[in-house]
C-alpha cells in the first residue's frame, strides 16, 4: 500500500482526481488503484473547486483505496461525489471534523453501498442494516419536517389572509359610520346604499374605497377564510368562520383537556352568540383571549358573566378599545366578581383590587336593580336566580334575628350577585330584532287604539243623537200607553187574549 507521495506526484495525482483552474487531465494515462491525501490538502483542494462531481471521479476508474484522514472535511458534501465510484471499497475519514458527527457512519454506509472497509475496518451485514434503518428514519424525519413546514406556511398565510379581510371590513365599516354620520348631519346628500357585501357611494366620500377594496373583498378565498388550531390545551380561532367549529362533535377527552380559548379576527357579538356553547362543548376552560375583537364599551364584558368559569382573562389592546378605559379591569373584577378571577392581561388579581372595584362599581349594580320594576328583573334572571331573587323578596320583611349570622351573610351575597345580573349586554343584532320587534308591537297598539278611538266615537255620536231624539220618543211611548188603557175593559179583552196565543 502506498504510504506516501510526494509533492509532483500528489499533484498529479490530484489533477487526474479534480479539475484545478479549469484545466482537465487526461483519465487514460492516469490509473492509481491508492490515493493518500495528508494535512489539509484535500480541504484545500475542494474550497478551491467548490464539490467534486461524477466526472471528476470517472478520471481516476480504478480507484479502490482513499486515506483522507486528518484533512479538515466537516460536510458529507465535500466527498459526496466519492458515492459515484463503483471502484472504491476502502476509504478512511479519521481525524476530520465529520467523523465526530453522530450520523457519519450511517451516513457513510448508506450513500456508498460499495465499501468493504471504513477507517480501515471491515463493515459487517449488521452495521449497513442499521445504517438503512437510521437513514428511513431520517428520511421520515425529513418529510415529516417538512410536512410541518407546510403546515406552518398554510397556517401563516391563512392568518395572513384572514387579516387581511379583517381589515377590508373595519375600514368598510368605518366609512360606512362615517357616512350615517355625515348624513344625519346633512340630510339633503343621497346616502349610502348597502346591499350585502356591497357598498357603493358617490366617489368624493369613498375616495379610494370604490373599487379597489370591495373588489378586494369580494376576491378573498372562502376556502382559507378561518382558521381552527387546537395546541395542547389551546384552543385558536381565526376568523368569524371558526366559530362553527364549536358544533363539531368534539371528543370528551380533546374537549376536556382544553383550558384557554383564544379569539382573533371575531367580532365580540358574534362572539357572544355561542358563548352558551363554549360553556357545554368546553367545560374546563378556564383562559380566555381577546385579539382584534372589537371590544369598545365596559357593557359587553356583561356577556362573560354567562359562561361556568373565568380564572384568567387576555384583552390584547390591538383592536380592543375597551383597554384604553382607565378602570376596565376595576369594572371586569366588579361584574364578574362570582368567579374570583386570578388574573387579568398577565396581573396577579389582589384583594385590594377587588375592594376597589367595589367600592367603585357597586353603587352602580344597587341603582340598576332598584329601578327596575320587579316583573322586569324576574325576566332577566335565570332560573336558578329566580328562586333566589323569590326567597330574597319573601325574606325581606322579617324581623332582624329572626335567621342567623351565616344565613344574613349568604342572603347578602346572593343580593350583591343578584344585582349584578341585571348589569346585562344586548348585542346589536339582537337589538335591532327586538327595535323591529318593539316597532311592530307599537304599529299594532296604534292600529288598536285607532279602532277603539273610531268604535268609542261612534257610540258617542249615536249616544248623542239618542240624547236629541229621547223626549219626542218618550212623548211617543205616553202617548200610546194613554190610548192603549184608556178603555179599560177592551184593553184586558187584548191583554188576555195576548196570553191565550202566547200559551
């Protein structure tokens, strides 16, 4: 075996082996069955022409041994070409940075199925097996990598997407608040007209909206229009769409293990509507997050009140007005106080902060309660506070001492609660239902009264005229009664006979 070379003859050698500066060496004359490359000349070599390539290994066609240790090659991809040699059985890697590396071996092996010996060892049946086995895994790994590769692109896109139409809708939106305004203020310019997803104005008030962003709007996929990602114990909707994945038939032990229901692009009434459903399909959750949900006014934090459990709550100041509110979290402690929340936007809830927001709130909740009349409050609590609030009004007259200390403490408990439940939210939606529903019942009372008005005033008028005709009548009816007994004989003779055809 050869153990040295010279300086001419490796240069030989490795012109044979290369291509240096461009130049090719002729393959026929060159046709060693050893190459020994020692220090860093093959490092050397390949930073110079970049990776070896199928022609560069066709250039040495007998080449069955190749000693590269201690030559600096830190990438399978320096020696890749070497995989293309049908000659070579026995090549030597030792003391380079890649034989340290915990996948050269299999690596090695599986690349270059034509070895007998590495680093001047037999290789047996058992190591190239594992070798194919280690290089599936990798091979599984690698697609499976990928695949979450993709999976996360689809996922940034659809978000992306999502967004973007987010955004087309509140600026619509805004324009379209912008108008009403604008028209109540002057109401002799035509208004908007809305028709769906539609919009159209004169062009000096939609400037660039006329167009471009409805079109825009229009344009956006169905298909990728929101997003549903269950992480662990998180529960991501994307989008007003995800919404309906509350009525899949969610496993027992997937729902279970949800605790934090995040909400991101949904507007908080369309929200509200399945919150009734959260609270059945979810049972555990326990954090709830709020992006870009249009959160505006303390009242709709009302709505939460409806769900089992609260132990953290997450308003994201992005699209969430509500947060610029100085006492929002005073007011969240107050009105939900029945959960005894832990933490609101990251914060340790303390006792002082629920003392505050008593103090602040509480006035409030008593005054809304007291003006309400008590068929009106009955309404709007639920069942189980109906007992309550009928146990509350039945005890309310007794003498003091009459119940002891504890049950003064829960009936004043269950007053405070009770209080608090007529601080409730109307979505818009449902208040425009009921504002149609509240217009159709005044139509009809006015229909009503209008024909009780019309029958009332007949009967006067007929009343009336009875009053003008009554004394010639009554002159009338004396009259004949005169006439009628004045002989007395004939008019018994009549009475008599009236009874006898009667019989």
């Amino acid at each position: 075996m050869l153990k040295e070379a010279s300086s001419s003859s490796f240069s030989l050698l490795l012109g044979a082996f290369y291509l240096a500066s461009g130049a090719a060496c002729s393959a026929d004359v060159l046709k060693p069955s050893h190459l020994i490359c020692s220090g860093e000349e093959w490092s050397s070599m390949s930073s110079r022409n970049q990776a070896c390539s199928q022609r560069d290994v066709d250039n040495l066609p007998c080449l069955q041994r190749l000693f590269l240790s201690f030559n600096n090659i830190s990438s399978f991809d320096n020696v890749s070409c070497l995989a293309d040699s049908t000659s070579l059985s026995d090549i030597t890697f030792d003391g380079n940075p890649i034989a340290q590396e915990s996948w050269y071996k299999h690596t090695i092996l599986q690349n270059m199925m034509q070895l007998r010996q590495l680093d001047m060892k037999r290789i047996t049946e058992e190591e190239r097996r594992m070798a194919s086995i280690l290089a599936k895994k990798e091979e599984e790994k690698k697609r499976e990598n990928q695949k979450q590769s993709l999976l996360k692109e689809k996922k940034r896109l659809t978000i992306n997407n999502v967004a973007r139409k987010w955004d087309l809708q509140q600026r619509v939106a805004n324009i379209v608040t912008a108008q009403d305004r604008k028209d109540s203020d002057s109401p002799s310019q035509d208004p908007c007209q809305i028709d769906g997803s539609h919009i159209s104005a004169s062009p000096e008030e939609t400037g660039s909206l006329d167009s471009g962003l409805t079109s825009a709007l229009q344009g956006l996929s169905v298909i990728d229009s929101h997003l549903v990602e269950l992480d662990g114990d998180t529960l991501s909707l994307y989008g007003s769409g995800a919404l309906e994945s509350l009525d899949r038939n969610w496993s027992a032990q997937t729902a279970g293990m949800v605790t934090t229901v995040s909400f991101t692009f949904i507007e908080f009434d369309e929200i509200v509507q399945v919150l009734p459903k959260l609270k059945i399909k979810f049972p555990n959750s326990l954090h709830l997050k709020f992006r870009e949900t249009n959160l505006v006014m303390l009242q709709q934090f009302n709505a939460l009140a409806q769900l089992r459990r609260i132990d953290q709550l997450t308003i994201d100041p992005q699209g969430n007005p509500v947060v610029n509110f100085t006492l929002w979290k005073y007011y969240v402690l107050f009105r939900l106080s029945h959960f005894s929340m832990q933490k609101i936007n990251g914060t340790e809830v303390t006792q002082n902060d629920m003392i505050m927001a008593e103090r602040l709130f509480g006035i409030l909740a008593h005054v809304a309660s007291s003006e309400l009349p008590q068929y009106r409050l009955i309404s709007i609590l639920g069942d189980a506070r109906k007992k309550q609030f009928r146990y509350l009004l039945e005890t309310k007259g007794k003498k003091p001492g009459i119940v002891n200390e504890e049950n003064n403490d829960s009936k004043r408990l269950i007053g405070e609660n009770t209080n608090r439940a007529t601080l409730n939210y109307t979505t818009r939606d449902f208040y425009n239902e009921r504002l149609e529903e509240i217009k159709e019942k005044k139509k009809f009372c006015k229909m009503y009264i209008e024909d009780l008005v019309k029958e009332a005033t007949e009967i006067n008028m007929k009343n009336e005229a009875l009053q003008k005709l009554w004394p010639q009548m009554f002159i009338e009816l004396v009259r004949d009664a005169v006439i009628e007994i004045r002989n007395k004989n004939s008019y018994m003779k009549l009475c008599l006979q009236q009874i006898t055809d009667q019989k």
